[in-house]
C-alpha cells in the first residue's frame, strides 16, 4: 500500500494559527481536478475559505455545533459540491465522482504534510442559501484541511476519540467471491496504523 494511504487519518486537532498557503491549496485542488469521473463529466466542484474570510465563516456557521468545535481551528474549511447536469442534460453518478475528487485531495494533503477531515455533519440547506448554489448544484461534504494540532486543545470526549486505535473492517468482510458473504481471502488484517 501507498504511504500516503497507510498515513491518510481524521483528524479534529488542527493548529489554530498555522496557515495553508494558496499554493497548498491549489496543489491539492488540482489533485482533485485530476480525479476520474463518469465519461469524464468532472462533476465536483468546490468552495473554499481561509480562516478569517467570510467564506470560512459561512461554511463554520453551516457546520453542526459539535462540528464547529474543532472545525474552527481549521487554515481552511470547503464544501464539495456536485452539479447534477450540463449540456448533454442529467450527470450520472456525480457523488461517485466527488468522492473520487476528494479523496485524490487528501491523500495530496498527507502528501504535502496536511492533514484534512472530511464532514458529513453539516446544514445543505444552509450553505445553498449562504453561497446562492443553483438548483442543478448540490452539497455533500465539508472539509477542513489545516496542520495537525495539539489533542489537549479539544474536548475530554473528542481528545479520547482522537487516541483511540485506527481500526478497518478485515478483508474477510468486505471482498466476496463465488456467494455473497463468501471470502475471497481468508488473511487477518495487517498491523493497522494508530489513528483514527
């Protein structure tokens, strides 16, 4: 497996004065330009503040309250949005497509010594309103992307769901052959990196 993959985690402990530099940024938004889609539609699109503009303000304010409580600290908060058609009409699998985006932006992010936690806790309705998205644009994730901070600037419970070990599903459970349910392997899991 990749570095990066093996490395790529969740964290909610971001710097809260360290800074991500346009260029970071556009690294990692390129990253995601890059991703494949369905027929090459491209349908991910992004929207993106800095910590201090009104854009991060607009997106924190969008967040679920216990989501604002670490996502503040975040250089950069984003939304991944998908546009649901284009000339040719109706896009097929556009969330597939931004997955695929953003995951092509974290692992860069892990590339470039970043870290970025994805959220799904957020208010769609919301951020349509504060960012004016068309009818053919929809939200579906946020992102915060920062440097890593320190674990005891969090909360008690979030600071023990920051240290809790790094755990994945065993390939038993996930890859079938032959029958649904059926293994096509029969290995444990490999060690497992720490974090969550």
């Amino acid at each position: 497996m990749i570095p990066a993959i093996e490395q790529r985690w969740s964290p909610r402990a971001f710097d809260p004065v360290a800074e991500v530099s346009r260029e970071q940024m556009g690294v990692l938004l390129e990253a995601a330009r890059w991703a494949a889609s369905h027929g090459n539609t491209q349908p991910a699109r992004f929207l993106l503040g800095y910590r201090g503009d009104d854009t991060h303000a607009r997106i924190l304010g969008a967040l679920r309250p216990r989501n604002r409580t670490w996502a503040q600290r975040a250089s950069v908060l984003m939304i991944g949005a998908v546009v649901t058609a284009d000339e040719r009409g109706e896009l097929p699998n556009t969330v597939y497509g931004l997955g695929l985006a953003v995951q092509n932006l974290v692992l860069q992010a892990v590339d470039l010594g970043l870290v970025a936690h994805q959220i799904g806790g957020f208010d769609k309705d919301a951020v349509r309103v504060a960012f004016a998205l068309p009818d053919d644009a929809l939200p579906v994730v946020a992102i915060a992307v920062g440097h890593l901070g320190d674990v005891a600037d969090l909360p008690e419970e979030l600071q023990v769901r920051e240290t809790r070990p790094r755990r994945r599903r065993p390939l038993t459970e996930l890859v079938f052959s032959g029958t649904w349910g059926e293994p096509a392997f029969s290995v444990e899991p490999a060690d497992e990196p720490e974090h969550e």
